[in-house]
C-alpha cells in the first residue's frame, strides 16, 4: 500500500522490451536508502516489485497486463518517473489509501494557471471510471494523490500547488501527454457490495443485503 506523496523523481536509465513485456531500469538515489530485492515500489502510480538493485538504479519487470493498461508503454530513456516506497508501519499518512492497481489511462487535456496552483484537466476512455470520482473526492495521477476539483463525466480537474508540481513528473507534464489514474478504492468496494450478487451468476452469489434502500432506511443517505 501507498499514501500517493511521492518521494521523488527517479530517471529511466534503461529498457528492454520484447512483445508486451518490459524491463525498466531505473535511477534513483532517496528510495535507494533501504530498498530490497522483491520490495513493492510504485513507478508513476504502478506497483512493481524491485528484482534487481545497483548502487544507484533498481530494475522492475512490467507484465502485460500492466503494459496493457497503464502508460508505462510510453516510457523513454530519460523519462522522469514519479517514485514513492510502500508505506511504513507506523508512518504517517499523509495522502490517501493507494494500491498502485491503475484503473486506466487519462489523458491531459489542458494545463491552466489559477494563481499560485495549476489546473489539469484529465479525460479518459474508460468511462466505467468516472461513478467513482467524485468533487472533493481523493485520486491519484501518476501515483501523486490529489483532489478532484470537479468532473463532467468524461474528464475531470485537479489544482495542483506549486509543491507538487516542483517535486513530481507533473511540472514536466502538457496538454496531450498521458498519466495513470486510480480512483479511491473505498469508493470500489462499497460500489461492489452495493451490487454484489445483483447478476446473474452462482447460485452462491447471494445479495449481501446492503442497498440503497437499507442505507436510505438507516439514515446513510
């Protein structure tokens, strides 16, 4: 698990790609300090697992799924990447509950300065997303958790501080560029038992009593 505070910027120094398999090599100096051969790592927003560490570098593998899904495809040598260690037992937390399991792609539609902040706005494909980002709502981008300003439906904006944008790959970020996005994941699971069982399916798969009408009568909406 992750908070989405990203400790900092790593460099892509190296990959090796072969169909939808990839092998990232990645420069990195602060997260370095008690990183382990099989430790979970989130590599702009993507958890991977360290399988090789140097002095300075680490590599990860990136399966198909992944390559399918997230924008890790469209890594460079030279990228920035946005890094960030599973958290501590015992830290503080200051972000947001993070898996680094991406719902899909978005993609940045402007960049606008409002004052001291700047304002993204994100659109994306993946439609199913958006019952889950909500105003005032927390995602993630990039493995960077953020609050959504607002949404439409098929995008949606997020003001970041200056902070943030000087501490993470969003500085380097512009209109038609791609990011990760993961939305909360309380948001899934009450979305899940809400509708759990409500499909046709195993005998098994039973409603799990929790509706909209068992909230409305429990004074939960």
């Amino acid at each position: 698990m992750f908070t989405g505070l990203i400790e900092e910027v790593g460099v892509l120094r190296g990959v090796s790609t072969g169909g939808e398999v990839m092998v990232l090599r990645i420069a990195a100096s602060v997260i370095m300090d008690d990183l382990k051969i099989g430790d979970s790592v989130s590599v702009n927003g993507v958890c991977l697992t360290a399988t090789t560490l140097g002095d300075d570098f680490f590599t990860a593998d990136v399966m198909p799924q992944t390559y399918r899904n997230t924008n890790l495809k469209d890594l460079r040598t030279g990228s920035k990447i946005n890094l960030e260690r599973a958290m501590a037992s015992g830290g503080r937390f200051g972000g947001h509950i993070v898996q680094g399991h991406a719902d899909g792609i978005g993609t940045i539609k402007s960049v606008k300065r409002d004052q001291n902040a700047v304002v993204f706005e994100i659109s994306s494909d993946v439609k199913s997303m958006f019952k889950y980002i909500i105003p005032k709502g927390s995602i993630t981008i990039d493995g960077i958790s953020l609050t959504v300003v607002n949404t439409t439906g098929t995008s949606f904006s997020v003001s970041v501080i200056p902070h943030t944008l000087g501490e993470t790959v969003l500085g380097y970020k512009r209109a038609g560029d791609t990011v990760n996005i993961e939305c909360d994941v309380l948001g899934k699971y009450v979305d899940h038992l809400l509708h759990y069982g409500s499909a046709a399916g195993n005998e098994e798969d039973k409603p799990s009593g929790i509706s909209k009408d068992f909230l409305a009568a429990n004074g939960f909406v």
